[in-house]
C-alpha cells in the first residue's frame, strides 16, 4: 500500500464562480432568493422542491415553469446530467439547506476566505452527560448519570426547532453517550420533522440490531463508533470497561448489517499514533465508509493525560498518513484537525482529493477552491456545540466559554455574538497562524489555542510551524523521547 506522498508547491487555484459571487448584484439576487421565514424556509429552496418533480399538480408545474426552464438551461450549459443532478442537489434536503446558508452568508458578509457564516452549517449537540463508560480522554467529562440542569424534553424539542428556523443543515448528537437518553428518539422525530440531516456519535456498546434499524426509521444518516485502539485490552483500558471493544465492533457490524453509513473513529496520542495503518485497515474490514480522526484536546478528563498528546512532528506525520488514505480512495477520511485541510493541499496531487472541513471531501481543483471558504477550524465561524445544559459555546472542545444560554436567549440571536464575529477572521490571529499562507484553508485548531495558552487567539501549539510553542510548553528531554516518528 503507497503512504509516502511528495509535498506539492501547487498555485491558488481560482475558479470564475468567485468573480461571479463577489459582484454587488449576485450578493442583491442571493439576498432575496435566500431569505427565509420562520420556519427556515425561502424561494431557493422552494424552487429545488419543485423542479423535476412529478408530483406537481399542473397549476403548480405552470407556476414554476420558467425558473426550471432557467434550470435545464444551466445544466445544459454545464454539461450537467439532468436526472443525477435532481438527485444530489435539488431534492437532496441537506445540500439545498447548505447552499441557501452559504448564499444568505455570502449576501451579508461578501465572499471571503476562509467565509463568515450567517448560520452555522453544522451544530454539535452534546445532548447529555450521561453516558456508560469512563473514557480517559473525554472532553466532556461525562459521568454515569445525566447532569441535573440539563434541558427538558420540552426545551430539546424547541431547541430542534430554533436550529431548523435557522436553515441548520446538519446535526450531529453526541453526549456523554446519547443513546442513553431517554429523550433521544424525540428529538430525532422533531429534526426529521424539520428536515434536518442528523447523525451520531456514540462509543457503540449500545448499538443492538434493533436499536440500528429504530435510527434508520427515525432519520438518522450517519452513526460514528469509537474506537481507541486495535488492541481490545488496550481499548478497554482506556475506555474504563472490560468487554467495550467487543460490544463496541458488534455495535459497528450491527450498523453496517443494518444498512446504515457508518464511520470509525479514533483519537491518537503517543499511545498509538503509530497503529493509524492499522485503524484504517480494520475500518475497511468492518465495512465502515468514513474514517475520522480526532484531534487529542487537553480538556475534560483529557487534562489528567496531557502528556499523552503528540508532538507537531507526530501530528504532520500523522496527517501526511491519513492524506494518502484519502487518496486512495478505499474509504473516505476526515479530521477534526485544521491542518488536515493544509495537509492536503500540500501532500495530494492537483487532481486528487481533498478535504473541506471537518465532515467533507471533494475530488479535483474545484474541491480545492472551496476549501479556502469552508475549510479549516470552523468553531464560531460555521459551526458552534450545544452542551446539555443549553449553553452554546464556540466547540465542543471549548466548553467552558459560554457565549449564550438558550434558555435566556434564541439561537439566531446568540450566533451574532461577537466572539464568533473574532472567530471568523482569521487576521486577529497571533504567532505563526496570524501570518500563514495556509490560514484559509486551515487558521489553527482554537480549542487547543485556548487550552494551553488560554487565548482563543494565540497560535496553535500543535502546529509544526508554531514549534516555539510547543517547546516552551514541554521539556526539550520530554519532546525527544516523545516518539521515534520522523520529523515528516
């Protein structure tokens, strides 16, 4: 299997669609198309409903006549399959969500790179802090029973709501473990309801065949299963239970059996960066689709194991890995860490493929270009984390910076908060992320910023180019025997 692949020194690419976005006119024309309701609805989704769809009376096919006539122009123009198109845009419900997002942020912020967000395109929702096993690592520190101010069911269901009213397209819920919580399978009706893409992270020892087919039916997309190692003892250690990897793999086969697209995930540090070849191969094996790699955040319970995250060098060789399973194309790879997106640019040939965030992968030059708008940490700027308690705050790694309660203020209203207004620009940034060439596709992992320097500002420590960082936080003796990976 090819790992190893040579840096590339490839120019910006440009593509005339963002000397099209950025006229005063199209920003006027993507105002008014975009502008939406209170129920998150407007005309551009609207009018994907209706194009090429059969069960139109014909009042209404003559009603939208001329803007589907527009339509199979432009896709004639673009040499664009009709039918395939209809499929994964104009009725794919996520897709239209994120498109109207993107051109309602475009008309109120311009276009800009890496792009200011009018909503977040993607919410994290730690839904409860109960969860069944005590995993070293958790940013959560979640316990065995739920937190006593977590929200309602009544507050869930109105929080579903705001993020829908927003035009949210996707929902990812977490916890602690959220299948735990009783209250679970109303939400999930209340966000498939509002059309919203809802996916899972769970530890997967409560993934029984049933429990798979009741999320298939209630909506979920995607189900995301941890896995700390390859090793079972290993990963029960660090997960706090004997057994949990076994439960945990049944949960992934139970998944996959079901028909439901499931991803494997791991967090590395020292303790097993050097098995990624291994995770990968046992992810393609187990049938998974995706597999995500967690960046090590010292917080939580993670705190206590500090001197388990790895050092810049490990972190590029470790992207560089992942970049060359991406390319391959045998299962699809993401990263929580920014630099992923940099990585790629870097590591993978023009035509090859590349990440746009932390939950996407495109193929060919395209890809690229919008990953300086999308790409990169997206904490405030296209993404934010509810906690169980209803506080908003930038990540979920970042959980003790509340910047709004929604049990006090609307979603919407706490999204304009001015810390996400900082977050969005990635000028205001200090030490090597204030002047890298690579700031759009990447801008540093702020959640490790604020942990370890506690400036949400500060340069990422992680990041090789912010070496100095790195080595006053840590003993040099201490930096050398870390790892025997090269310097990538």
């Amino acid at each position: 299997m090819r790992i190893d692949l040579p840096a590339t020194d490839a120019e910006p690419t440009h593509h005339v669609l963002e000397d099209i976005l950025g006229r005063p006119s199209v920003r006027r024309i993507l105002d008014y198309v975009t502008r939406t309701d209170s129920s998150g609805n407007c005309f551009f989704g609207r009018v994907c409903e209706r194009y090429n769809n059969p069960g139109l009376s014909a009042l209404e096919r003559l009603k939208w006549y001329f803007p589907e006539l527009l339509i199979d122009y432009a896709l004639r123009r673009g040499k664009l399959d009709k039918e395939f198109m209809t499929r994964k845009l104009f009725h794919h419900e996520p897709t239209v969500r994120a498109l109207a997002v993107t051109g309602r942020s475009i008309a109120r912020y311009g276009l800009s790179a890496p792009q200011r967000f009018a909503a977040p395109l993607m919410v994290v929702w730690n839904m409860t802090q109960a969860c069944n096993l005590l995993c070293k690592h958790c940013y959560q520190n979640a316990t065995p029973k739920p937190a006593p101010d977590e929200l309602t069911l009544e507050e869930k269901l109105r929080t579903v709501d705001q993020i829908g009213a927003a035009g949210v397209p996707f929902l990812a819920i977490a916890g602690g473990e959220p299948l735990v919580s009783k209250d679970l399978w109303y939400v999930l009706e209340r966000a498939k309801l509002r059309k919203i893409h809802t996916t899972i992270a769970t530890n997967g020892t409560l993934l029984t065949k049933e429990t798979v087919a009741r999320l298939i039916a209630a909506g979920v997309k995607y189900v995301e299963v941890s896995i700390d190692s390859v090793v079972p003892e290993e990963h029960d250690r660090f997960r706090g239970r004997p057994g949990a990897w076994a439960r945990s793999i049944e949960g992934i086969r139970n998944s996959v059996a079901g028909g439901m697209r499931t991803g494997f995930a791991t967090c590395f540090t020292r303790r097993n960066v050097e098995t990624v070849d291994q995770a990968i191969e046992l992810a393609i094996a187990l049938d998974c689709r995706t597999f995500s790699h967690f960046n090590f955040i010292p917080v939580g319970r993670g705190r206590q194991m500090v001197e388990s995250d790895i050092t810049p060098a490990q972190r590029e060789w470790l992207l560089r890995k992942l970049v060359a399973h991406l390319q391959e194309g045998r299962i699809n790879i993401i990263s929580t860490a920014p630099q992923f997106g940099r990585s790629c640019v870097a590591y993978a040939p023009p035509d090859g493929i590349f990440a746009t965030g932390h939950a996407g992968t495109g193929k060919g030059k395209q890809t690229m270009v919008l990953s300086r708008y999308v790409g990169g940490c997206g904490a405030g700027r296209c993404y934010c984390a509810i906690q169980p308690n209803g506080d908003i705050t930038p990540c979920v790694y970042i959980s003790s910076l509340k910047v709004g309660s929604l049990r006090s203020q609307s979603f919407a209203e706490i999204w304009e908060c001015p810390l996400f207004g900082v977050l969005s620009d990635r000028g205001d940034r200090l030490d090597h992320c204030a002047t890298c060439a690579d700031r759009s596709y990447c801008g540093g992992c702020r959640a490790r910023s604020f942990a370890y320097l506690d400036d949400i500002r500060a340069g990422d420590p992680g990041c090789r180019h912010n070496q100095h960082l790195w080595d006053e936080l840590v003993a040099p003796s201490e930096e050398v025997s870390a790892g025997r990976i090269g310097t990538a």
